[in-house]
C-alpha cells in the first residue's frame, strides 16, 4: 500500500511537471493514473481538477475538487479552485457558498485578494448587494493592500448606488479615485458619472465623463513612448556635467568672493588669484559627480574621516598655489568644494526633472523627458529619490575596484585573495547591470526616460477634478 502511495505521488509529479510546460491534456492523463493506482492521494484531484479547468472541463473540475474537500475538508485552496469552476459555471450561489468557506478557512492565503473579488463578484450576479456591502465593510481596513482596496470600494460604491445610498457611494468613489493609479482612473470617473446622472448633476457628470475621456487618450498615448538610445542619454548626460560644472565653479567663485570681502580682502593676504585651482577643481568636480553622482560625498567622506586631511604637507611646488591657507582651512574648504558640488548637482537634477519642463538641459537638447510609469509629472520627492539611486552603479564599481587592488597587493592567504577576486568580479557586474536602461535609480523610483518630444498630456482637467470632487467627511473604515 505505500508503494502505491509512492507511485501514485511520482505520477503526480509527472503531472504538475506537464502542468508547467501548459501540457493539460497530458498532465489529465498522468494523474489519472496515479489516482487509479491510489485514490485516498488527496493531491492528485486537486491538480487534475486545475488541469480540467484549463481545458474547461468544468463539471470534472468540480468532481475534482469535491473529491479533495472529502479527503482533505481543511484545504482552502480547493474551496477557491471549485469556486472559481463554479463561478465560470455560472453557478454564482454555489461559488459564493464556496469563497466564503475559504476565506474563513484561510484569510491570509496567496490568492486572498482573488477570493475577496471573485465573492463581491458572485454576489453581484446574485443581485445581492447587501451582502456586497456587509462583506466589503467587514474587509475593508485601513492598512490594507491598496490595489485590493480600490477595488473593493468601487464595487461598495456600485452597491450603495443600486440600493439607492448615494451619498456613501459617492465617499467610496472619491476614495477610490484618490487611490488609484491613473490607468484605473478611467473606470471610476465613469461610474462616479453615472452617478452624478442618478442625482441629475449633469454638469459634474459631463466633467467626469471628460476626465475619462482625457485618461483613455493619454494612455493610448503612453504606448508611444520610445524608450531612450543609449547615445541620447549619453549625450544628455555629457551636457548636464557641462552645466553641473559650470554652475559648481560660478557658487565657488562667488564664496570665494564673499569670503574675501568678508575677511577684508587683501589685508589677510585671501585673493580670488589664490583660490583659482580651488575654482577650476569646482568645475572638474562638479563635471565628474554628475556624472558619477558619488564623487562629491566620496570626497566629503575622506575629507571628514581621515586625520591626515587635517595635516596635509602641501609638496614646495603647490605651496604658491595655496598660500597663505592652512592646513585646517585647505580641509574645510575641500569641504565646501564637495558640499557645494554635492549640493548644486543634487538641486539641478531633482528641480529640473520635477519642473514644467520634465527634464534636465542636457535631456531637453536630445529631447528625452522623465515621468513615472503613468505618465505623469514626478513630484520633487520622487525626482529627489532618482537622482540619489544614480550612485548606487558607480558605488558598486568604485567598491570592485577597491577589492580588486586588495587582491593585488595584499599578501594575505589565497582564500581570502580569492573571496575578495570573486567579490569584485559580482559588485563588478551588478554595478554594470543597474545601470543598464532602465537603470536601478528608475526602476526603483518608477520612473522612466523616454524620447517623446512630440508627446505632450494636459491633465489639467483630471487635476482639477481631483481637488475639485466632493470627498465628504464619513470615515470609510
């Protein structure tokens, strides 16, 4: 009997293998005869009954499961698969009946938010809407999944508008579209539209009906964004080090300038002439950090961490360049040359890529434009948190270097040489990979770089709507 047992789950296996390469029928075949061989294998009617819906085989699909449930009366997934055979049955009352014991058996399951849906759903069919509203207000909570929760307070508000409640429904669809990403923002103005038409507010339901029309032409436009050549964003990028340097050496020379004139000019002996390199390093500074973008802290770093940037024994042929600054003066204003580079690369990038215009002057030449994934303007904070994770490449490979050179002239054991040679040749790699398009700073941002010069979306209309809706002041929870 255990070896049946045995043959009966490597079928099985045979079967979900079959499964994965979408090999339905073959798979049908494999478990069958693995629940000949032994028919108390719960397992085996649960993936056959999978492998029957694929094939809309759904009245075995539901023998499946029920045989399961007999064996396994605890199993939530099963509840859910038969649910699911039954829903595309149209049997809505017997998929309901089936959702509702899964969701009990298991409220945290994977597939949690496919049940909740599928439920409100089936009770929609049912025309059952209170029972819409009872179970979205028992699921709702504050700290939900988001996507989950939009969902849910539409179809709340779709009930609320059946049973004539429109107030509520009108909280839930402004909630909803307060949440909601810009692409399922078409859906809910058009609902909150029909609604707006049950209350005979024509005016604001034309506008939401607008508003809709607007989203559904700027996302047939998103899907002619072309993502950016490598050459424009190369170029771009040569452009903004141009500006970032320009604009470093012009805030150093100005410092320099107030400094002078507040310390009395050329009694103390401080001149613009003296402090020339530290104006022509602003400028290759500033060039190399917008292009690295960690330069400027790695410099900052040093300066602060190592006791020799205080003690610094300035070599005869530099001494006329840096006179009369001291040592303590020459780190402090490497610390400003770092700071002030650090600063103005950080500003351009974030304000320019925020603003009106949605690129920087380099990218505005090559006519490439930064937005996130909706195709929307980036807020200063996004555009703040893109330009801090355009480090992470060159970190990544400046720390590869660093292990590589331990590697050559340290004389530690081979172990250790070899750990340190494996280390720089991954961080190597990695380093390379996320910078490749998209890069790691826009896919972590959700941002993206494309060449549309000719695409231009107004959602003005959308944006006033938003702040313009009636949000009402009930608590939705």
């Amino acid at each position: 009997m255990r070896f049946d047992g045995f043959r009966a789950y490597f079928h099985g296996i045979k079967g979900l293998v079959q499964v994965i390469l979408l090999r339905f029928q073959e798979a049908e075949s494999c478990l069958s005869r693995g629940i000949r061989i032994c028919p108390s294998l719960s397992y085996n009617y649960g993936l056959r009954a999978y492998a029957r819906l694929c094939q809309d085989d759904l009245i075995g699909a539901v023998e499946d499961c029920s045989s399961k449930i007999a064996l396994s009366p605890k199993d939530a997934g099963t509840y859910a698969l038969r649910a699911w055979a039954n829903y595309l049955a149209l049997n809505y009352e017997q998929a309901a009946s089936d959702l509702e014991k899964s969701i009990e058996l298991d409220p945290g399951r994977r597939y949690y938010i496919f049940d909740c849906l599928r439920l409100v759903d089936s009770y929609k069919e049912l025309n059952d809407h209170d029972k819409i509203i009872s179970f979205c207000c028992q699921t709702i909570k504050p700290q939900m999944q988001r996507d989950l929760l939009v969902e849910l307070l539409n179809r709340r508000g779709a009930a609320y508008m059946k049973v004539g409640d429109f107030d509520k429904a009108l909280i839930d669809y402004n909630r909803a579209l307060e949440l909601a990403p810009r692409a399922a923002q078409i859906e809910l103005y058009m609902e909150r539209a029909s609604l707006y038409q049950s209350k005979r507010e024509h005016d604001l339901a034309e506008r939401d009906r607008m508003a809709a029309a607007q989203l559904q032409s700027h996302k047939a436009q998103m899907s002619e964004w072309i993502p950016a050549h490598p050459m424009q964003r190369l170029l771009a990028k040569g452009l903004d080090a141009l500006v970032v340097g320009c604009l470093s050496a012009f805030a150093v020379f100005i410092i320099v300038s107030i400094v002078d004139i507040a310390s009395g000019g050329s009694q103390t002996g401080i001149g613009i002439c003296s402090c020339i390199p530290f104006i022509i390093a602003a400028f290759v500074v500033g060039f190399l950090d917008c292009c690295f973008v960690c330069l400027a802290p790695l410099m900052m770093i040093i300066t602060l961490l190592s006791p020799a940037a205080l003690d610094i024994k300035i070599a005869n042929s530099a001494a006329p360049l840096l006179v009369p600054w001291s040592h303590t003066t020459l780190a402090c204003a490497l610390l400003t040359l770092a700071g002030t580079v650090m600063a103005i690369n950080f500003l351009y990038h974030a304000i320019m890529e925020c603003s009106y215009k949605e690129s920087t002057l380099g990218k505005a030449v090559v006519r490439l434009r930064v937005r996130d994934m909706d195709g929307c303007r980036l807020n200063f904070a996004r555009a703040a948190l893109r330009h801090v994770l355009q480090s992470v490449p060159s970190v990544l490979i400046l720390t590869s270097l660093f292990a590589f050179v331990f590697v050559v002239i340290s004389r530690d054991a081979i172990a250790i040489k070899s750990i340190f040679a494996l280390l720089s040749i991954i961080l190597f790699v990695v380093g390379l990979m996320s910078g490749l398009n998209p890069g790691l700073h826009n896919l972590f941002a959700r941002c993206l770089v494309a060449d549309n010069h000719l695409y231009a979306p107004r959602l003005d209309l959308i944006a006033n709507n938003e702040r313009g809706g009636e949000s009402g002041g009930e608590q939705i929870f």
